[in-house]
C-alpha cells in the first residue's frame, strides 16, 4: 500500500516494500512508482525497496513554479529523511538517472551507493533533437494510444513489440486511473533536456555502477559510457540485447544484477 508524504513542500505519493537494507527506486519521465513492479515485489524479500511518484508524474502533484532537477533531487533527500532513511542504495532510470546524480552530488551523505540506468550527463544534437520530437509528440498525435505506441519505440526492443508486451504496458497505462496531462509531461521533458552534469561527476563519491542496454536508441551506451568514464571508480556494463527499460523487460536479470552489485560492497547488501 502506498501513502502521501510530505516533504520539501509539497506531498510525495511514496509505495514501499520489505524489509532490510534501504533501496530508493527513482523514475523517468512520465513513470509512476507502479514502473517499478517488478523490483518492489521482486527485491523486497531482501531490501525495503522504496519507490515514488515524481512532482507531475501519478499522485505528486506538478508545482506552479518551473521544474528543475535540482528540486526533484532535493524532493528525493527530503522524502527519505521524512521517512527516516539515513543513507540508501539509489537507482535512478533515464530522467532519474539525472535526478540520481543530483542527488549523490547535492546530497552525498544520503547516497550508500548509485546506480544509473539508460544515463547521460550532457545532452547532444541527437539527445536534444529527440526530447524535442517528443515535445510535440504528445501534443500532436491523434490519441493518447498512438502516443504511446510512438514514443514507446524509443523505449523498448523490438521482442517487447513482437511478443505483446508494449500492448499490455500501453493498456496498462491507459487504465491508470492517475495518467499524466501533455503538459505535465512536457514540463517534466524540459530539465531532463538541460541536464549537465559532465564537468561535476567527479565530485560523486558514493561507489557506482552504470548500465546501459546495448540496443538502446534513446541514450545509447555511449551516454553511459561518458557517465561512467567521469565518476570516480565507476563500473560500466551493457545489457547484451536490452534497451532502454531492461527493469522491466528483464526484470530476473535486472534485480540480480543489482543485488550482486550490492552485494559486493557488503556481504549483507548494506
């Protein structure tokens, strides 16, 4: 069961799962705490596996004033003091994954460990011309399912598409009774696109692992590799066949490779 907290200002829809070493699960764009299904049910055995709603996204509500990653960044260490977390193993995906380095920068002493899934620290021509595309995408085309069906062929391989799994996750999201608005979304979009991060990675200081999925179109391994190459001591793996969103696409694979992540840095995952 889920609940509202409230911290930095505002409320915090917050779903948390298990007990034992704290995990802090932080989304990309659009995504509510549900995206994570498959790491709270899937790690909670070990782990208190925390995931939430971030400011426009599901239950969290969207501020009047403009979005930064630095606010989503503080809403993150703000929502695990109120929870009573002193240090958590962070994982953040796509537009998380630019919160997550906010995070470990702003707040190193919050951060037991990172990491950073379908990353980047600077956007590009390619990056910016895709965030740009999906602007108008969700404003433009016919119906939200189309939408959907669009944007999702930057997210997920073409296996998901065969086999029937993008239509089930579009069903899904269609049925969501808390759906984001076409401009929450946009609004959301805009910071992830001015993320920078390049010249501060060397300043993060918790122990790090970045993985990127060999297929992905939308922040392919190359991004990853430049996150990694600039935080010190970072490990860098890809995903062989995986794209952007492998946590759900390969859930048993994505959950092992965490805990073995963890797991190294101590036998208890602490």
């Amino acid at each position: 069961m889920g609940e509202y907290v409230a911290a930095n200002g505002t409320t915090i829809w917050v779903e948390s799962r298990g007990q034992g070493p704290d995990v802090l699960l932080i989304a990309g764009l659009g995504d509510p705490a549900e995206a994570w299904e498959h790491q709270l049910d899937g790690l909670g055995d070990r782990y208190r596996v925390i995931a939430f709603d971030n400011r426009g996204a599901g239950r969290t509500p969207l501020p009047e004033e403009p979005l930064s990653v630095a606010m989503m960044a503080d809403d993150a260490a703000q929502l695990l003091r109120a929870l009573r977390v002193d240090r958590a193993h962070v994982v953040g995906y796509s537009g998380g994954s630019a919160i997550a380095q906010e995070l470990a920068l702003r707040h190193p002493a919050a951060v037991r460990s990172l990491v950073l899934v379908s990353t980047w620290a600077r956007s590009d021509a390619y990056l910016t011309a895709m965030t740009r595309s999906w602007h108008w995408l969700v404003t433009h085309a016919p119906d939200e399912r189309a939408m959907l069906e669009a944007f999702f062929l930057w997210i997920y391989t073409p296996r998901a598409h065969a086999d029937g799994t993008v239509s089930r996750l579009i069903d899904e999201a269609l049925a969501f009774p808390h759906p984001q608005s076409p401009r929450a979304f946009q609004r959301q979009l805009e910071p992830f696109t001015r993320h920078d991060t390049l010249d501060r990675l060397p300043g993060v200081t918790a122990p790090t692992l970045v993985l990127a999925g060999e297929r992905d179109i939308a922040t392919p391994p190359r991004f990853g590799q430049e996150v990694a190459d600039a935080v010190p001591g970072a490990r860098f793996e890809v995903l062989p066949l995986e794209a952007h969103q492998p946590f759900q696409e390969s859930p048993d694979l994505f959950n092992a490779r965490l805990h073995a992540f963890w797991r190294s840095l101590a036998p208890d995952g602490g």
